[in-house]
C-alpha cells in the first residue's frame, strides 16, 4: 500500500534568478539529467516558468515543476517537466500536482496545449501521464531521441488539451479538494 501524503501542505514556489541554492539541488534531484530541466534552468527555452514544489511541514524541496512556452509567438503551448525527490516518489504527489497545475493553466483562456517528453524507458513517468489521460502522439520532428554521453534515449511525447480538460473539469477539481481535505 502506497503511504499517502497529506497535500494540503505542499504549494509552488515561483522561483527566481537568485534561487540558486534550489536551482543547485533540483539538478542534483534528477540525476539522470533526462527531463529537459536542463534546457529550463538554463533558460535555453522560450518564456519560462520554475517552481520549487515544497514541503510545508518541513520546508524541504519536494520537486520541481517547470513551464516552458513552446513558441514565443505563441502562448498557446507549453511543455512541462516535473521531477519529484527520491523520498516523495511513489505517494501520490505527482498526481497531484499534475492536477494542480492543469487546473490552474487551464483557467487562462489563451492557453490551449500542454506538452510532456519524456525518457522511453522511464515506466513511472509514462504510466503516471497515461493515468492522468495525457495523449500519446508522435512527437516533435528531430526530438525522437536526445544523445547523452554518445548513448540515444528514446523518448515519447504526450499531450493534454484544453479541450480534455473542459470534459473533465469538474472531476479535477474534486478529486484536487478530496486530496487536500485527507
């Protein structure tokens, strides 16, 4: 049985340039270096946005979400990453966070697509978006695979709309105030 977290003391942290002590230990958090945190830190990426996912009780880093625009002409899509510290893995809060965070994009009415890459063989990951009924689709061209140290990593790409969103509104924010009130 999963241990459960009480979320309703986790919330987002707007990062900003001089957080540079989380931005140190959110790389160190995702070892492998496989999702695309990299690009976002760096701010080799469009309009982006790093947050530091925080433990209330005991102000520890939980995680990590980053917003990334995919076009900067358009602020229609973007491509989120999320990496969760070992000792929060496997308790639920990438759930929901991914329900936080789809509740509140969506709320903005020019933003239509949320995208997700990740590494093939990461089977939490793809498991944990295809629960959250993000929709497999055959990527962006040239990003099949991302070389690291010469080895290729397959990666798969998942997409959410507002659209899939709308259908299932009201089911995503219960199931956000059901989890906050355990």
């Amino acid at each position: 049985m999963k241990n459960t977290l009480n979320f309703s003391i986790y919330y987002l942290k707007l990062l900003k340039d001089n957080d540079v002590d989380l931005f140190n230990e959110i790389q160190a958090m995702d070892e492998k270096k496989l999702c695309f945190g990299d690009a976002i830190l760096t701010k080799d990426c469009h309009p982006y946005l790093n947050f530091a996912i925080v433990d209330g009780e005991n102000h520890q880093l939980a995680g990590y979400l980053g917003l990334c625009q995919v076009d900067e002409k358009f602020l229609a899509d973007w491509l989120l990453t999320i990496v969760i510290a070992p000792n929060y893995r496997h308790k639920g809060l990438a759930d929901f966070i991914i329900k936080k965070t789809l509740n509140t994009l969506f709320s903005y009415p020019y933003i239509r697509r949320l995208y997700v890459t990740i590494e093939e063989k990461n089977k939490n990951s793809v498991r944990l978006f295809e629960r959250n009924e993000f929709i497999n689709f055959c990527g962006f061209a040239g990003y099949d695979f991302m070389k690291i140290n010469g080895k290729r990593h397959y990666l798969k790409h998942y997409l959410y709309t507002k659209e899939m969103y709308q259908e299932k509104k009201q089911d995503l924010v219960a199931y956000q105030k059901l989890l906050i009130k355990q």
